[in-house]
C-alpha cells in the first residue's frame, strides 16, 4: 500500500472478508492513482457513513464498500443526484461482470478480477464530474460507436 490510511478508515478495511478486502484495496489504489495520473489534487479520505470515502475539489465522491447483503460483491458507491451511473450503465451495460444498481453503485463480483479499463473509466468520470458534467455522456465515447 503506498498511500497511508487514516485509522478509521484502516479499522474498516481490516473487518472486511479476504476477499472483498483484497478487491476494495485494488479500487483504492486505483482512485488514488488516477488522481496522480490526471493531476487532479489532493485526494480526501475519509469514513463517510460508516464507508471509505474518496474525494477530491472538482470532483464527486466515490465511497467504496462490501456489504453481507451481497457477499459475493464489492461495492462502488456514486453521488446519486448526479448522471454518473446512468451514464455508465449506457456506456458499459452490456458487461456480464457487472452489476448497476439504480442511479447509485456499480456492484462488482469479488470472484472475478475487476474490469479494471472500465472502471477507470467510471473513477475518473466521478473524479472530474464537475468538469465535464455538462457534456454528451460526460465526455465519454460510447464503445458501441467506437
């Protein structure tokens, strides 16, 4: 792991299963990644209603999580009042790995590597959202046209 962890947020990553712990570290890495990549500032994180939470300034947060109730998926966690997974799911909704639920998450199985193009993607769509929520599918190409 090369960037710190608050103790909150560490303490919740430590109660998750192996697996789900495993897929939630890699989506973690991820986002913090794509914020160096595209120079998108300090990343804030933090436990937002009990989840790790990840935002930066012209962005909307991401909160990532497992649930019992799905134990079989990681959760990914998007801003509801906002077209990200709307978007996504016209973009990326015939991707059998993948699970969209209402206008809120993206649900990914545990048991599979995560589509990691994707969600990229989706990471850094939510991560500039500020920037580019006034354009055609926030500025995505869709890979049916492509």
């Amino acid at each position: 792991m090369r960037h710190p962890m608050a103790q909150d947020v560490k303490e919740r990553f430590e109660h998750y299963p192996s697996a789900a712990q495993q897929a939630l570290l890699q989506l973690r890495e991820m986002i913090f990644e794509l914020c160096k990549q595209h120079q998108l500032g300090a990343v804030e994180e933090s436990l937002k209603w009990g989840e790790p939470s990840f935002s930066v300034k012209h962005g909307s947060p991401v909160r990532i999580d497992w649930k019992p109730k799905h134990p079989e998926h990681c959760c990914v966690f998007f801003n509801c009042k906002t077209r990200l997974v709307d978007t996504f799911r016209e973009l990326f909704g015939t991707d059998t790995h993948t699970l969209f639920q209402g206008n809120r998450a993206i649900l990914l199985s545990i048991e599979q590597p995560l589509p990691e193009a994707m969600l990229k993607q989706c990471l850094l769509m939510a991560l500039t959202y500020h920037s580019i929520k006034h354009l055609p599918l926030l500025g995505a190409r869709s890979p049916l046209l492509q």
